[in-house]
C-alpha cells in the first residue's frame, strides 16, 4: 500500500469549504486504497503460482502427500522465475537446495487434495515472499518484473487437410491447450467463449490473415484492449514428414514472428501433433511475455527518491493521478509535500532506476518529462 502524508499548505486565498473538500477528497483515496489493498495486492498476485496439480503414489498416503508438497515447491518455482525473469538471465541463477527454495516460500494453498491408503491427488496454490526473492534476485544481478502485463484475448485458427477450426471443437487442440500454463504468465490470457456475436466478428480466415482489425472488434467485445493471432496449419514434405507452420502478432506490441515445429514420427497420429502444437504455444507465449518482461524489468538493488509537481487544477484530476500512482508496483510510498492551484509537489521513493520508474509510469498513463528545472508528471493527454 502506498504511504498517503500530506504535511503542509503553502496556498492562501481559499476559503474554509475548500480546504473541508480537500481532505475529505484525500481521506476518501486513502481509504480506498486500503480496501483495494486489501482485496488485491498485485504483488501476491505477481508471486503466487497458481493450480499446481500432483498425484503421486508411495507406500503411504502420508509419503505421498509429503513427496507432492516437496515437488509442488520445485515446479512452482521453476514456474515463477519463468514468469518474472528472462531466459537469458535465468542461466546466472544457482540450483536451490529444498531448504533455501522452502525459504523463498511464505505459504501454500490447498486448493483441493484426495488421498487414498498409497497415493495422494491434490491442486495447491504457492505463494513466494516477494521482498525474499527480490532480494535473491538481486544479489546474483538478476533483474525482475513487479508488475504484471495486460490481459490478452487469444484467438487461434488451425488448418489441417482440408478443415479449418477456429471456433469448432477439436480434440487435438484441445488436448494441445489443456497442457499449457496460462495462468502462471506475465499476461493474463483469455479465450473468446465462442458466442455468436464473437463468430460473427471474426472468422478462421481472419485469423490464418492475422486480421489485427477484427480482432481488436472481437477484443472489444470481451471487454479486453488487446489480443494475439496465431495461425497454424500442418504441412506434408515430400519425404512425408510433417511439420507445424505457424504465424503469430500481438496487436499492443507489435510482436510478431514465424515458425515451424516438427511433428514426430512417433508417437504416430494425433497426440505428435498435439505435442507440436502444445510446444508452438509455449513457443509463441514466451517471446510475447518475454517483450512485456523487458519492458517491466527492475534492477531491485537500486532504489531512488524524487520531487515532482503534478497539475492539481482539479480535485478529479488529483485523484484519478493518485489512482494510477497507486497502481504503480515500483513506486513504494508517496507523500504530498504541498498541496495548492495549479500545481501540487509530490516526493516518492521507488525501486529501480528512474528510467525503468518512467516507464511503469508510463504503462499506468502517466506521464514524467521536464517542467523547467523540475519533473512534471501528469496524466498522459
């Protein structure tokens, strides 16, 4: 949450009812921001991987259960680091004994568990502290995100033979996107629910075009700003292997790109082209995420402090400013040092460098360039 102070008025001239509304305005954010804080914390959001399932047989129920705690740790921290770091920068990172990953950890959340007398099924949620990994991050000069990307709709078109689905059932798609990890990403990935108002919008060809057009119609539609073609077909080589063509954009990004996934001999038939598929998501999700990480990545060892004036011509614009200050996981606390028309002054403390400040502000609509020999940051026009 961030640290709301206010600690002097240096305007005159306006009277009592005035300076009533002022504080009433400044106590109502400041509790709001509480409640939300409550509610949500991005931060629990961004360290917390979610539906992780294990089943796993031993000679007790109780081994078993142990055994799928120490492997629900493993993979949820593999996931993590896939969802906050770069690839590339991963390969500095040492391999964790149990004991120092159990030590990043703060909780795990049984979601659902089933036991019998020799195997144990269970879905469990795994929350790190983020302050214990920034801090792990940091001290092998691993930069990482602290915010999340926006939600994205997805929108698949696939071609095989002389069929194209895109809104029609089909188990081999089907089996390819039940193996993936959506949830546990940087950006929120959501699938259109097939409505007819949604096939209207868009059709297979569209999407096998990369339409960015029709998808933003059909991105409306689901209440989401953005989304991500990606048109897939299967190909016969004359040596009569097969291979997967793919081509994908995100319209927010621009991240665009192609390729071609082998689909294997054997296992023969449609499960080599579920494998396939299920590694061109993987491959496909990585470099978008990977564009939003670069965009989002802070260097945790470095902190800064820094004056700005904001315009405060209105309470409305104040308080919608504040908002998406809030919302800003970089900044850690703020306080308004003057308060008065047209110009109000704000001191924050944040981490990271105040170019990588920038642009989460920026992220948020915000907006901090130079006003004489000051910082300006404003709502973006």
């Amino acid at each position: 949450m961030k640290v709301l102070m206010y600690n002097q008025f240096k305007n005159i001239g306006f009277d009592a009812r005035f300076w009533l509304s002022v504080m009433a305005t400044l106590l109502l954010l400041l509790l709001s921001q509480q409640v939300d804080a409550r509610q949500e914390n991005p931060l629990d959001q961004l360290f917390t991987i979610r539906d992780v399932k294990l089943d796993e047989t031993s000679s007790s129920a109780n081994r078993a259960r142990q055994t799928a705690l120490l492997k629900a740790e493993e993979e949820a921290y593999t996931k993590l680091l896939r969802k906050i770091t770069q690839l590339n920068d991963r390969a500095l990172l040492p391999e964790l004994g149990v004991a120092q990953r159990q030590a990043l950890i703060s909780g795990i959340e049984i979601v659902e568990e089933q036991s019998s007398s020799r195997r144990y099924v269970a879905t469990m949620n795994v929350r790190f502290e983020p302050s214990r990994v920034s801090a792990f991050l940091a001290s092998y000069g691993v930069p990482h995100v602290l915010g999340t990307g926006r939600p994205i709709l997805v929108l698949h078109a696939h071609q095989r033979g002389l069929m194209t689905f895109l809104w029609e059932d089909d188990p081999i798609i089907g089996d390819a996107r039940a193996e993936v990890d959506w949830v546990n990403r940087i950006r929120g990935y959501r699938f259109a629910r097939g409505e007819i108002k949604e096939r209207l919008a868009i059709s297979a060809s569209e999407v096998q075009n990369l339409n960015v057009e029709a998808a933003l119609e059909i991105g409306a539609l689901n209440a989401l700003e953005s989304a991500v073609l990606i048109g897939s077909n299967v190909v016969n080589n004359p040596d009569g292997s097969k291979l997967l063509m793919y081509k994908y954009i995100a319209t927010d990004s621009g991240v665009s790109g192609t390729g071609a996934v082998p689909i294997a001999k054997t296992p023969a038939g449609a499960t080599a082209e579920q494998q396939a598929m299920t590694s061109m998501f993987e491959q496909v999700l990585e470099v978008i995420d990977g564009s939003w990480r670069e965009r989002l990545l802070v260097d945790t060892g470095t902190q800064g402090e820094l004056d700005v004036v904001v315009p405060s011509q209105s309470l409305d614009d104040l308080a919608e400013l504040e908002r998406r200050l809030s919302e800003v996981t970089l900044v850690q606390a703020y306080e308004v040092r003057e308060l008065g028309i047209p110009l109000s002054r704000l001191h924050l403390r944040y981490t990271g460098r105040q170019d990588q400040l920038a642009l989460a502000l920026r992220f948020e609509g915000l907006d901090l360039k130079p006003y004489g020999s000051q910082l300006l940051l404003e709502l973006r026009k």
